[in-house]
C-alpha cells in the first residue's frame, strides 16, 4: 500500500508549469497498532506526533490546513471504509510542497507518518473553491451580499471581510460571529479609530477594565488606544459589523485580568498579533451557515 509517492510522480509534479496556489488532498488509513519509531501506540495517535512535528514547517513554506474530516459512512461506493481521516492542506505553489518534502529536517520526522498509515493518496487540486463563491475580482466597486462573501472560522468565531483579491487599503470592514464565551480577539488596543454595531443576539464588551452586556443595535465607540474585546454571549450566536481605519498599525495587546477570565488576554504585553496569538491553529475557510446572520 502506497506511503510514498514513486520517483515518476515527483518528476510530473517538479516538470508542472502550473505555479499557482495547489490543494493536496490526502485520502488517509492508519493502522490499528503503530510500528516503527511508534510502537506501542494507535496509529492515529503515532500520526497525530507527526502532524504536530510537520506544522512548523508547513507555516515555514507558507502552507496552511485548509480542513481535516473523519470519514464516518459511506454513501456512494462500497460499504467498507476505506479511509479514516481526509485533510486538505494549501501551499502556495508546488514548489513550496517540494521545499517542505525535501526538507532535511522534515524528513527526519517522517517515520511517524510510516508507522502509523497503513494506505495513503496524495493528489495535487487547483485551489479553485474561490471561483465558486462571489469573491470580487479586481479593485474596482462591487456589490456583494454577505452571506455570498467568503468565510472563515477558528478560534475566534466566523467572519468576513468582503475582500477579494485586494485589500481595502484605507477602511477594513468585517462581520464577525461569536459563539456563546467566544472572544473575538485578544484584548487589545490599536493606534486607530474603530467602531462596531451589534447586529444580532447578545455579547459582552470589555473595555479599559470594565464590562457591559450588549445586545442587538447597541454601537460601541473606540477612540484610538481603546483597550477593548468583545465575547459572545446569551445562548445563540452574536453578529458584530467592525469597522476601522487602516492608515496605520500599531497595536498592543496588554495583559488583563478581566479578559483573561474569558480567555481573551495574553500572558505578557507584546505588540506583536503573531505572538499573541502563537499558539492558535489557522482560521478555515467555511461556507456561511444558516443563523449567523439576522434574516437567516
């Protein structure tokens, strides 16, 4: 059963002329009992080691988990599964894949993946998910309703920015979504005005060390240096519309006792977004669902 791709199929995916974004779709089925350098232990667990090794070096090429499923029943095909887990991981061209597989380093860690998989496939996709959603094209004005726009989820709930293939160079504008006890950032304060409109549900509103319970159409001011987080509350999803300035960027995120009872505050004061939030995995991208926004 296949674990490595052969020396032809490496040769095709160096000769591509394709030097767009690539999707690689792993089709995955481990084996009951791990062997190698994991015995002794399942063989999800020897590829969960892997994973967590392999993760630095997927960020160092720019490469990101775009989804991972555990396959649970077969629909079309014959009864007997045959996969255990399928994950889509996006890199940003194959030469960035190849830099990652022929990586030293990285390869050290790949008798974790052999002892735990009993059959694998590896399929390069055109990244082209984006071609079916409305994304804008060109930096020209658009009309675009949000339930259209591109999503994504992760720690810090869903949302949107509208963009397309340009960032809005002056104004940044996102809905986002919030879970009940879901912060949607870490507690920090920027250099810049921002403002925010509570469209649906309830949330919390953390600001310079005081707490106050929002609802729907409640409108929250932030002059620059406004120490500030925002948590979802009551007992269904909470819709905000954001809005800030983007002519500058300086941002510190200061350690507070209130966000941190709500798991919105860093451990230490640093300015940097990328250190506080390190230990965060990558936001996915997601169709919208149904009940994020009022109306449906």
């Amino acid at each position: 059963m296949p674990v490595h791709p052969t020396a032809e199929q490496i040769q095709r995916l160096v000769a591509s002329t394709d030097d767009g974004p690539v999707v690689m779709l792993n089709l995955l089925r481990f084996k009951e009992r791990a062997d190698g350098i994991d015995e002794g232990v399942s063989g999800a667990e020897a590829y969960g080691r892997y994973s967590s090794a392999a993760e630095p070096f997927l960020r160092g090429v720019g490469g990101r988990l775009q989804s991972a499923v555990q396959v649970r029943d077969t629909v079309i095909g014959p009864d007997e599964a045959e996969w255990d887990l399928v994950l889509l991981v996006e890199y940003p061209s194959r030469a960035k894949f190849l830099e990652m597989a022929t990586n030293a380093e990285y390869l050290k860690i790949h008798a974790h993946r052999e002892a735990a998989l009993a059959d694998s496939r590896l399929i390069a996709c055109s990244a082209v998910a984006e071609q079916l959603l409305a994304v804008p094209r060109g930096d020209g004005w658009f009309v675009l309703n949000a339930r259209d726009a591109r999503w994504l989820d992760g720690h810090f709930g869903a949302y949107t920015r509208f963009e397309g293939e340009h960032r809005f160079p002056t104004i940044g504008i996102n809905i986002g979504v919030l879970q009940p006890g879901q912060p949607a950032c870490m507690y920090h304060a920027e250099d810049e005005q921002e403002d925010f409109l509570v469209l649906s549900g309830e949330c919390l509103l953390l600001i310079e060390e005081q707490e106050r319970r929002l609802g729907q159409w409640d409108f929250v001011h932030c002059p620059a240096w406004t120490k500030h987080v925002f948590v979802g509350a009551g007992d269904g999803p909470c819709a905000i519309l954001a809005i800030g300035s983007r002519l500058t960027h300086e941002t510190v995120y200061p350690v507070s006792a209130l966000a941190q009872g709500h798991d919105a505050s860093v451990e230490r004061e640093t300015p940097d977004p990328a250190e506080a939030c390190a230990s965060l995995p990558d936001d996915l991208p997601v169709g919208y669902r149904e009940g994020w926004l009022p109306g449906g």
